[in-house]
C-alpha cells in the first residue's frame, strides 16, 4: 500500500519555528506534485505550499516569506520549513502527493494530518 506519513509537528510559541515532513512509501513509479494544506479551527482546509517534481514552488499569500517548501526526489519526502511562526498559523497540517503506482495514470495522495499549535 502506498502511504504518506507525516512528522515534525507540535506546540511551539509565537515566532518559533517547525520542520514538517512527509515521507511517501510504497510501490511508487513517481510523484508530481507534492502539497502542504492545513485547516485552522472553524475555516476550510487551504494549500498552503506546492512544489512540483522540477522543484518549483508556490505558496500561500499568509505564508510567502516565512515558510519553504522542499523535497527530497530520492526519498519520497516533502517538507515544510515554517520560521516566524503566528498563532493564526494554528492547523492541522496535511501533505498530498500526485503519484503514480502500477496503474501508470496520477492519483492523489493524503498523509494522515498533524497538529501545529502556535501560541501567543
């Protein structure tokens, strides 16, 4: 089974900083596209970073200079680097990868979630 697991997340006051990651594994071909989401109390889920297979990134207005999203081709994984971290930031945290298996074609991905709790 393929499957996304997630690590790095925690309780850490205003201006601190968190390492996610997010390690594919299984019978992978390849992965495209790999996405950082979060959904804060009370909102919709929103991207919060995406990095393509090439390495190009984007990211969300909130987080444009304070968090970076990377990825490790060789071992599957995604990460987000988040510095300056606000309360605001407060989620559970997600990855998706756009990957493809033995059915050759792209399907989408989700790691299991992890909390990041930023206190004031």
């Amino acid at each position: 089974q393929v499957q996304l697991v997630q690590s790095g997340g925690g309780l850490v006051q205003a201006g601190g900083s968190l390492r996610l990651s997010c390690a594919a594994s299984g019978s992978i071909i390849s992965i495209n596209a790999m996405e950082w989401y979060r959904q804060a109390p009370g909102k919709q889920r929103e991207l919060v970073a995406s990095i393509t297979s090439g390495g190009s990134t984007t990211y969300a207005d909130p987080v444009k200079g304070r968090f970076t999203i990377s990825r490790d081709n060789a071992k599957n994984t995604v990460y987000l680097q988040m510095n300056s971290l606000k309360p605001e930031d407060t989620a559970i945290y997600y990855c998706n990868a756009d990957l493809r298996t033995g059915g050759s074609f792209l399907r989408s991905y989700w790691g299991q979630g992890t909390q990041v709790t930023v206190s004031s």
